[in-house]
C-alpha cells in the first residue's frame, strides 16, 4: 500500500531564505509525481508534476525533483516571499488511477 | 483558475442528514474524481467517474455515492451524515480516466459541517 510522508510538517522562515520541502513515498512504481499548494480553505492548485522518466520540473522559483528509485521527491523555493505562505502537499499517482496525497508542509514566510 | 466549479461553497448539515454535492468539471474533461479533505490531512480519494459509470473507489462506506451526467458534471451524495463526515469536499476533472501522463485539475471544495 502506497504511503506518502512529508517532512517538516511545518515550516517558518525569513522572507528572501531559500528552502526545501520533503516528500517520500514507499512504492516506487509511479507515473508521477505532482506538487500542489493549498491556501487556507481553499482548493488545490498544480504547481509541478514530474513524470517517471523525469528527474526534475522547474517554474519560475519552484524546483522540484525525483529520485524514483529512492521514493523521493523535494520541493525547493527559492528567494521566498510572504505571497509563498501556505500548505504544500505532495501526490503520487500510480496504476490505481488516484492520487495519493501526503498530509502537507505548512509554510510561513515572516515579512 | 482551473475552470472547476463546485456548489455550494459551505454548508452545515445535522447528523442523519444527507447532502448533495455538486460539480461542473473543465470544458473538455470527460472525467471527475472526488476527494475528501479532513482538517489537516491530505485529500482521501472517494471515487471516480468516467462515462457516467464508477470507474475506482477508494475506501468509503456505500452512503458515499455518485452520478456523472453527459455533460460530464457531477454530483456526489452522502446519507445518514455523521460528525466525521465534516470534511473539505474535492472535486478534480481530467482528460481521462488515465492519470499516467496529466494533470488533475481541482476546483476550490465544498466545506461541509456536520452537527
């Protein structure tokens, strides 16, 4: 049974750090792998997803990578900005057809 | 904007309940899959629909159920509510049923209390 981790569950950092988000998943066997953000109460918005066959996506300060083999995946932002602050959540999909989410990294970033 | 409209944005039910949830997925996606969304947890597949049939359950109860109409919206009902149910309600749509290469797309939830 797939399960997805994500460390840390939250985060606080000074605004212009650069930072990483964790995520790990037990079976490798993965079409993807996709990063989403999630502002309080609302829905969930694609950042990135990365195939398989990738090793990373990269869009504007956002770069996320995957190590398959490994079940690991990170989200860097970098120069990050008040605007970045919310829930990060990570989602594997595999043969089922559904994503498996991870429970979130709560990011603040202090002005 | 993903172009996922879900209805209504917040309701409060009573325990014993049932509710109706609606869904009106991105033009061109024949597909709609719902999630549900504890406070704090990542979203829990429900199930999906393709061509007005279920195609994949997660595991929820059968009080958890749904239609998809031709013109590929939605609707998700729940019976007899109970306090757990209190949850964020997700609605994603997508190209196909096959998520090996795309994206889903998620509308902004329907948050339902349970009193």
């Amino acid at each position: 049974k797939q399960e997805v981790t994500q460390i840390p569950a939250a985060l606080s950092v000074p605004e212009g750090e650069n930072l990483v988000l964790n995520c790990s998943f037990t079976d490798s066997a993965i079409y993807n792998l996709q990063w989403f953000r999630q502002d309080p109460g609302k829905g969930l918005t694609s950042l990135l997803l990365i195939q398989s066959s990738q090793r990373e996506q990269t869009s504007g300060r956002l770069n996320a990578s995957l190590d398959k083999s490994s079940g690991r995946s990170t989200l860097y932002i970098a120069a990050s900005q008040p605007g970045d602050s919310a829930t990060y959540l990570c989602a594997v999909t595999g043969a089922t057809n559904k994503l498996i989410f991870g429970t979130g990294t709560l990011l603040a970033v202090q002005p | 904007e993903t172009g996922v409209t879900q209805s209504p944005t917040h309701l409060i039910k009573t325990r014993g309940q049932q509710v109706t949830l609606r869904c009106s997925s991105q033009s061109g996606h024949n597909t709609v899959s719902w999630y549900q969304q504890a406070l704090g947890q990542g979203p829990q597949f429900i199930f999906q629909y393709y061509r007005e049939e279920e195609n994949g359950r997660g595991n929820f109860p059968p009080r958890f159920s749904g239609l998809q109409f031709p013109n590929y919206s939605s609707e998700l009902n729940v019976n007899a509510l109970e306090l757990d149910d209190s949850a964020l309600y997700l609605c994603a749509s997508s190209l196909s049923p096959n998520l090996d290469t795309g994206e889903l797309f998620f509308g902004e939830g329907s948050r339902l209390t349970v009193l």
